[in-house]
C-alpha cells in the first residue's frame, strides 16, 4: 500500500480526498491542515507521493515543496494550483514539483495523476538499473545515482530533475538531444510549462559546468542540446 501526504486546509475537501483515495485500496493518506503540519508528518515518516495545496495558512505549499525537496529530492509532488494562475504552474514545476492540478478538479483525475506519477516512477527505476551511472564529463564526474558533479575534490548537489536531464546529455555526449525527447523522458509531457522548469534546469547545469572549457551545453536551434566535450 502507498502512502500518500495530503496537504489541503479546507477540511471538507481533505477529508473527502483522504476518504476516496483510501477506499481505492492501495493507498493510506496521512491528511494535514496547513503547511507547519505537512512538514513535520514528512519528518516524521516516509511517504511514496506528495499532494500539496499552494494556498495555505502558516507555510504556503511552494515553500513545503522547498522544505520537502531539501529533505527528498526524488518524492513525487503534485501541486493543487489556482485556476488560471499561469506563474503558479511555472512555479510548481520550477520548484522540483512533479505535476500539478487546478482548482475545482475532478478527483477521478487526480487518482489518474497519481497513478501516471507513480507508475512513471517505477519504469524509471527500472530503466534506470540497465543505463550506466556514471560519467566523465572533461574535467568533472558526473555520479547520477548520488547526484553529485566532483572536480579536483569539490562537489556539487544537484537535484533529482538536473541529475536526470545531465545524464541524458551525458548519454548523448556530442549529440542532439531533443527538447521532445528530454521532455518526454524527464517530465512525460512536452508542455510549455515543463519547457521553462527544463530551461531553469539547464542554466544551473551550466553553471556547474562553467569552469571547464573544454565543457559546454549548447542550444541546438529549433531541435534541442548538446553536451560538448573537447
């Protein structure tokens, strides 16, 4: 059984979420009413998904995804968004969210979110398991599984989505990797949403990158990338 932390402060739709979500069979919900409750219950215990609503009291939802995503880089996330509000969406996903669902939505859809996110996870994993792991990237090693970039000693933290776009590129080193396909891979929806989380991404790759330069990432136009490496 999945468990599942459900962060909502309207206590009518939490419970009404908590109770259908259970009743599927395969999850147990832990419900919270605001933020400060989320993150302690996530210190508290470990969780396959996150739910959190963006308007709360005490701790908003995008800084609980922040406080989250310094704890665990790799839980799925969904944010319950404003309708209509375009730079909540960008919001969510540049934050290291995993989706989002916007407000009234049908619960019938976030089960099938959630369903997507986890069985995404689980192929990933997989798939994951037969690549290899680790790369050299000029002057720098690139270890995916601990997400870390080393170079003459120091090393540098990525996140679980920069680690998943590097190694991408690090695959297809001196190649096109295509905006579609690292989309797709990553994200499993080539949207204008993910697009801008992925630009955020890849600025931050290269500034990890940035003193070599042997190393460069590339805008392929009207394609995608290239990791170069001389």
């Amino acid at each position: 059984m999945k468990k599942i932390l459900l962060v909502e402060d309207d206590p009518n739709l939490g419970m009404l979420l908590q109770d259908y979500l259970q009743l599927k069979g395969k999850y147990h919900v832990v419900l919270c009413k605001d933020g400060e409750e989320g993150l302690r219950a996530f210190t508290k215990d470990t969780y396959d998904l996150c739910i959190l609503d963006v308007m709360m009291p005490k701790k908003d939802g995008f800084t609980l995804g922040k406080d989250i995503r310094r704890i665990n880089e790799k839980v799925p996330i969904i944010f319950a968004t404003a309708k209509g509000m375009m730079e909540d969406k960008v919001e969510a996903f540049s934050l290291g969210g995993d989706d989002y669902i916007t407000k009234p939505f049908r619960i019938e859809e976030l089960l099938l979110r959630i369903n997507a996110l986890l069985k995404r996870l689980s192929n990933q994993e997989k798939a994951t398991d037969e690549q290899p792991s680790k790369f050299n990237i000029g002057k720098y090693q690139f270890d995916y599984t601990a997400q870390l970039i080393s170079k003459d000693g120091d090393q540098q933290k990525v996140s679980t989505k920069e680690a998943e776009l590097l190694r991408l590129l690090c695959i297809k080193k001196n190649e096109v990797l295509t905006r579609e396909e690292a989309l797709l891979s990553i994200w499993h929806d080539d949207n204008y949403f993910n697009g801008r989380s992925m630009d955020v991404f890849l600025s931050k790759l290269r500034k990890f990158l940035r003193d070599d330069p042997a190393v460069e990432i590339v805008n392929v136009h009207g394609k995608g990338y290239k990791l170069l490496v001389n």
